[in-house]
C-alpha cells in the first residue's frame, strides 16, 4: 500500500498546528482542523486504516467540543489534541515500516474519551 496521501493529511495537520499563536484552539482553527480531519477519515476508510480513522474521530468529537465552548479543561483538550497529531503520525509511519499499527492506541482513547465524556 501506499501511504504518502495520508502522510501528506496528517503532516500538514501537524505543520498547521505548529503555527498556532498560543496554546489554545479558537473557532476559526478548529474549523480548519475539523476539513482535515475530515480528509483524514476519508483517507484512512480508502487505506482501511482504522487505528487512524478511529483517532481522528476522536479528535473531530474534541474539536466539535472547543467550539461548542463545553470542554470543562481547555488546557487538557489542547495537549490532547497535540497528542493526537503525534499519534496519528506514529501510525503511519507503523503502517510504512511494518505494514500495520505496532502502538496501544488504548491509553490515548481512554484518555481523550474521559475528557469528552463519552464512555
């Protein structure tokens, strides 16, 4: 399989967030974020990666959050969000070496569950 198309979404996802202005995720950004995310899922669903659509729709139910203003730690959703990014990164580069995700993605999806509220 190829993977550089996913590379490629989830790079500029993390290029993007390396600009932010400050440690926080404001509506217009969130927007930007949610339209790659949105690639993301696509992509990973074309790729049947489901370790990466699984953690993008993680991270498009965080962002609907911050902009429904109703993430009770903003703080905690920033470096969750970031986390995120990396995580996403760490598969695809599993996915070009070994041909499948080497990670426990368990931890992460606890954690950002507990932070969304959905069990």
């Amino acid at each position: 399989m190829e993977f550089e198309t996913i590379d490629g979404l989830v790079g500029g996802m993390a290029s993007d967030f390396l600009f932010l202005d400050d440690r926080d995720i404001d509506v217009p950004s969130a927007g930007k974020f949610l339209n790659q995310l949105e690639n993301i899922i696509k992509e990973a669903d074309n790729q049947q990666m489901e370790e990466i659509k699984s953690v993008a729709t993680a991270l498009n139910s965080l962002l609907e959050k911050v902009i429904l203003d109703s993430l009770p730690d903003r703080a905690a959703g920033f470096t969750t969000f970031e986390k995120g990014i990396s995580t996403m990164q760490q598969i695809v580069d599993d996915y070009k070496n070994f041909s499948a995700c080497k990670h426990d993605l368990n931890p992460y999806m606890d954690s950002i569950s507990a932070l969304i509220g959905v069990k």
